[in-house]
C-alpha cells in the first residue's frame, strides 16, 4: 500500500471520528439537563449548554465546580461541599449513579435553585475510571408541587371536616376530620353522593336544589347548617362546597370543607341569653320584652285588633327581703315566674324587668277594645287567684299577694313600647294605693299627673329658693291658752303655678332627693328665726320637721352645728321633729345620730306618733323630750270612743316617760276640752287657735305689744 492511500485512510478516520465527536457533543448539549463531563483530576473536558448558562458566573476558573455555591438546604446554611463528593465517585465506581439533593444560591438575588446532582465514573476496558460524568437537574418544577402537595396534605388533614367527589358526585377522599364529624368510615362515605350525605344528615336553612343551583350559577356556595350525625346529637357549621369544571366546562370535582362552629354557636347562645333574659328567672328581661311589645304594636295596628300588656308588683316584697333575706326573695320571684309561665300560653311575653316588677304581653288579637279589656280582666282574675297565696320557703310561710296595672294596645296614633310601658307602670302604682281589687286599667287622667309630678320635679331643681318658698308658723298653746312655740311648716308659692300644696311637692322633693336642698335652706332660715323670736320670748320654741332623706345623711349632726353656729340659734329654742319611720329604716345610725344632736341641746320630738311601727322599745333607749299625737287621733275625739282610748293611752305612756305632749289639728272647742281635762298641761296645735302664718302675720297675733321683727 503506498503511503498517498495510506494517508487517505487515516485522513477518512479521522473524519469519522471527528464526526462520531461531534455527534455526541451535540446529542450532549441538546439535554435540557447541565451535563459536564470531568477529566480524573477533575478538569471539564465537556460542558453542555444548560451547565454553561448555570454555571455562567464561575466559568472563568479551570477548577470552577469548586467554587460553585452548593448547599444542603434551602437556606444555604449548610454548605455542600463537591470535591469529596466527586472523589468519593472516583474511588469507589458503581454501575447505578450516586445522587444527591443539593441547593444552588445565586449571588445576585441570593435565591436558592433545588438541585439533584447525579454522577458516574466511565471506565475503560482495564477498569480504570477515564471520565466522570455529571448531570444537575432542576428539581424547581418538584420542589413546588411537593410543597404544595404537602400544603394540601396539611390543609386537607385540618381540624376541618373535608371531602373530595368524582364527577358524579360521590364522596371519593374524606378526610379524617371529616369521618370524625359524620360518624361515618371513609368506606361508607364512597357510595354516598353529596345531596344524598345533605338529606342524611345536613339540616340547611334553604333546600338542597337550591344549593346545587347556587353552585351552577356561581361554581360556590357557602352557609350555616346543622350536622346531625345522630338523631340525639347536633353539631353548628358552616358548611362550603366549590365546584370544579375542566375548560369544557364539564363538572370534574366537588370539594366542600365543613367547619364545626357548635362553641361559638353555644357562647352566642349564652351572650343571647346574658343580653335577652333574666339569669334568676329565665324569663326575658326588659330588652326583649320591649322588643316584642314593638313588634306587637305594628302587628294590631296593621291587623286593627287589639291585646294587653299588664306589670305585675308583689305586694311588701321588700319587707320580705329585708325581715327572710335575699335568698328567700329570690326563690319567691322564682315562684312567681313558674307559676305565670305555667298559667299562660307560650306565645304570651312573660318577663321581669324589675326586683319584683313583671310584666306580660298578651297574645290576644281582640276586635274591640271592649273586648281586649273584657279579656284582660278575667286574666288578671286569674293572675291574681294563682299568685295571691301562700308561698313555703326555705321551710318558711309567706303570704304575698300582687298588685296589676293594664293597658290595652294600640292606645293612639304614636304608641311606642316605652309609653305603654310607662302607662302600665302607672297603672299598678294606682293600683297599689287600693284596699281591696289591686288592679287598675290606664286611664289619661295617670299620665296627666304624672306630667304635671315632672314639672314640678323640674321646677323643684330650678327653684330660687329665697323668692319662691316662704315659712309659715303654727302656734302651739299650753294651758290659759299661753305661747308656748310654734311648728314650722314650708310653703311654695311658684311663680307660673302658683300655690303648690307641701303634700304634693315634698313626696316628689323626698324621691329626687331636692328634699336637701330644701332642708337645708328651711334650717337656716328656721334658726334665724328663732334667735329673733326667743330675744322676744327667752323660752319660745320652734319645731322643725326633718325629711328622713335629710335626717340619714351621712353629716346630718355636722351640718346641723355648722348652722347652729352659723346663725347664733340657742339649741334650747329648737325641737327637731321626726317621725317613727325613721328610727325603723336605720335604727342603729338614728339612735347614735340622736344622742349626737341632744348632746349639742336639740331636742327631739317623735312626730305623728301612733300611726307607725310604735315600739316602746325605742322610748326607752332615746333621749326623746316630746310626742306628738297625730290629728287622726284628734279628729273623732270625743266622739269616737276607741280614739279616746287611744290617745288616753299616748297621754299616759308620755306622762310615765315625762315626755312633753303636742296634740296636732285640733280645731274644735269640744276637742280642746277633752285635751285640757287631761292630767297634766298638754300643747295645743290646730286651726281652733292658729292657723299657718306668715312671720309678720304670727307676730302681730302673738306679739302685739312688742315691735316687729324684721
């Protein structure tokens, strides 16, 4: 062979492998994968495309895969380190590829690349390792779905009750919550449709077709439902289902999550029955009850019939309280809460929105007011007929009895539920001042006084009390008809109202506590006077009756020596009158209050004496100087034998306690005789000797002789 044929056959070889190299190169940098290919000692001998753009920022470097920042996490806080690594691969050659999962930080954005390295070592024939062969594949693509598979996994095994249908509906992946919730196994759930699961065990507020609708029209539906999993057992959720389509807009999945909201459901049943009704009687409280008197009224009047509304007060329930205590009271109201509900309908309002205050909202639909008032009546009999009786507490026997005040509704063209409520309240406190039939019906004529009790509440506050009150004077005589004293009695004279009379405006002073105002301006003006009068008459007396709102304040003795020292008042000219409710409201505080104010030399007069809870007890303990016997005594006497012998018996009571004795509203000569044939000198008060008078008026009567005093 000469050497121009050899050389054309070499030149063809190694065309060929030229070729056969280039090949294989492109085959290798047509993977999507980064694929280099190692000398042993480490050197790229190939790179293909994918590993050049990988690896684009450490190329520069021969060694360059040792400079790549490789971690073993995802945060690059463990560093991977590949030369022990790829020597590892050359020591010890294996037909299956060693893998690893890596990370790869870029140094830009810092993010982190998942990366799986897997490697091989290429022999020769002789077994010696020629090349390694390196492929990273970008695991991007698995990291995402694996998180978000286990996200699902994570939300699908919740505390929430899930579910997975096929196409046709059928339940193919509860979950354990889900079968927890239901009672049933996975197993049972897989030949159960969702609608069929809905009519088993789901109470909606709407139907099920509307549900399916909703879900055509809108791909979701969402709502409140009642799991009943078994008969005696009931769970609260919101139940959600989602509809899932594929782009032909065919039905593929229904997923719906169930979330068992039964504590929430109880806590705001609780805060419900916290807010709504009453915690001693279970019976609705005022809120409610307005709420449904608001709804009765728009009902008669679009319907033109007619119901009643009755308030309900125990009659002495706070004398029940104070002498039994609390807890028997409280075990009376629950009595009396049992017994109304087991007396009327259970459409009919029953609450209490007071300590002994009930009230009732009849369900009665009445044509006629006549009739509603016809209807009314014969259940206020029965009302009465249940609940006036004997009640045996805590091994105690109590007699109570009620008293009821009604209102028929509609009543006009503006109720509301406070004005009906307010005319009821009228009504029983009307019915309170009865002696026998304790039950009273609205009437106008209630809400006109009580109108006019808040003017004169009003004008009571606003009052100059140095232009519009002036003091009268009552004389009190001793024997030969001589000036012992006089009583001091408060007169107001308004200037739009004119004359109010004190039986009207104190009462309504006393309950907004104005009484202390007034109190306080009657003791100064009171002692004033009698400093005037007692430089005309060394031992004149003048009476000053004390409210008991006054008398129980706190400084009451304090405020009475900051006025004696005030106006320069002798103590020995002043009597205090106050009557026996007083000593009974605060026993302990009077008595202690009373010996305070003897010491300062008040004295102190015990006030209508005979008409309250007169306890001798009392006489005994208090340095009393005087009793007042009371003008209904006086008045049948000497008529009436049995007043005869009452205030014979005052007289001698007050004569063994040689006590000083006032007889008020004598206004007969006849009733003067009798008192002055009596032992011993006792003090005329009345219109037979004095009517109340101005100071000038009382002095011109008592003390003709000597100059005015002004």
């Amino acid at each position: 062979m000469n050497s121009n044929k050899l050389y054309a056959q070499l030149e063809q070889s190694v065309a060929l492998l030229q070729e056969e190299k280039e090949n294989k190169l492109s085959i290798i940098c047509a993977f999507h994968e980064a694929v280099l290919v190692f000398t042993p000692e480490l050197n790229p001998r190939i790179i293909n495309d994918e590993a050049k753009v990988l690896f684009k920022d450490y190329l520069d470097n021969t060694a360059f895969i040792e400079t790549v920042p490789f971690s073993k996490n995802k945060k690059a806080t463990l560093t991977f380190h590949i030369k022990p690594w790829l020597d590892e691969l050359m020591a010890s050659p294996s037909d299956e590829p060693k893998e690893a999962y890596i990370w790869l930080k870029d140094p830009l954005t810092l993010k982190t690349k998942p990366l799986l390295i897997s490697g091989k070592a290429l022999l020769t024939p002789e077994g010696e390792v020629r090349d390694l062969l390196v492929v990273f594949y970008d695991r991007t693509v698995y990291a995402q779905a694996d998180t978000q598979r286990r996200l699902m996994e994570a939300a699908f095994n919740s505390y929430d009750g899930q579910f997975i249908t096929n196409e046709k509906g059928y339940i193919t992946h509860p979950n354990d919550s889900f079968c927890a919730l239901t009672g049933l196994s996975a197993q049972a759930l897989k030949s159960i449709t969702l609608t069929g699961w809905l009519d088993k065990q789901v109470r909606l507020k709407t139907s099920s077709h509307e549900v399916l609708t909703t879900l055509l029209e809108t791909k979701h539906w969402s709502g409140e439902v009642e799991l009943h999993p078994m008969p005696d057992t009931t769970f609260y959720a919101v139940l959600s289902i989602s509809m899932l389509l594929d782009e032909q807009m065919n039905i593929e999945h229904y997923v719906a999550t169930i979330q068992n909201i039964t504590d929430i459901h109880e806590a705001q049943l609780a805060i419900e029955q916290m807010a709504y009704y009453d915690d001693l009687t279970g019976l609705a409280n005022r809120r409610l009850a307005t709420e449904h008197l608001e709804t009765a009224i728009r009902h008669h009047k679009r319907h033109h019939s007619y119901a009643s509304l009755f308030f309900i007060n125990l009659d002495r329930f706070k004398a029940i309280n104070d002498s039994f205590g609390r807890n028997t009271g409280d075990l009376l109201l629950q009595q009396v809460a049992k017994n109304l509900k087991s007396l009327l309908r259970e459409e009919d309002t029953i609450a209490r929105i007071g300590g002994d205050e009930f009230l009732i909202m009849t369900q009665d639909k009445a044509t006629s007011k006549n009739k509603a008032t016809q209807n009314a009546y014969h259940l206020s009999q029965k009302i009465s007929k249940r609940l006036n009786k004997n009640y045996h507490l805590n091994e105690i026997t109590i007699n109570s009895a009620v008293c009821i005040g009604i209102t028929i509704f509609p009543f006009a063209d503006n109720d509301s539920a406070e004005n009906l409520m307010v005319y009821a309240d009228l009504a029983v406190a009307a019915a309170k001042r009865r002696n026998n039939n304790k039950t009273y019906f609205y009437e106008p004529s209630l809400s006109e006084a009580l109108i006019e009790r808040r003017e004169l509440e009003q004008a009571l506050t606003t009052a100059d009390l140095d232009a519009q009150f002036q003091l009268y004077y009552q004389a009190q005589l001793g024997t030969n008809k001589r000036l012992h004293g006089a009583e001091t009695l408060l007169r107001w004279i308004h200037p739009e109202l004119g004359f109010i009379s004190p039986g009207k405006f104190i009462p309504i002073a006393e309950e907004g506590r104005q009484i202390l105002r007034l109190g306080h301006w009657v003791m100064g003006k009171a002692f004033t006077q009698a400093k005037l009068w007692a430089d005309q008459q060394p031992d004149f007396n003048l009476s000053i009756n004390i409210s008991p709102i006054q008398f129980h304040e706190v400084d009451f003795v304090e405020q009475t020596e900051f006025m004696m020292e005030a106006t320069g008042v002798n103590p020995i000219n002043i009597t205090l009158e106050l009557t026996e409710g007083v000593l009974i409201a605060d026993t302990e505080s009077a008595l202690k209050k009373i010996e305070q104010l003897h010491k300062l030399g008040i004295k102190i007069s015990i006030d209508d004496f005979g008409t309250g809870y007169s306890s001798l007890s009392y006489l005994q303990k208090l340095p009393i100087h005087e009793l007042k016997i009371d003008q209904s005594f006086i008045f049948r006497v000497p008529e009436s034998q049995d007043d005869i012998a009452i205030v014979e018996s005052i007289i001698s009571l007050a004569r063994s306690k040689k006590l000083l004795i006032v007889a008020e509203g004598v206004e007969t000569q006849a009733q003067a005789e009798f008192l002055n044939q009596q032992p011993g000198e006792i003090l005329i008060q009345g219109f037979l000797y004095s009517r109340p008078c101005t100071q000038l008026e009382f002095e011109e009567t008592f003390f003709p002789e000597k100059p005015a005093i002004h």
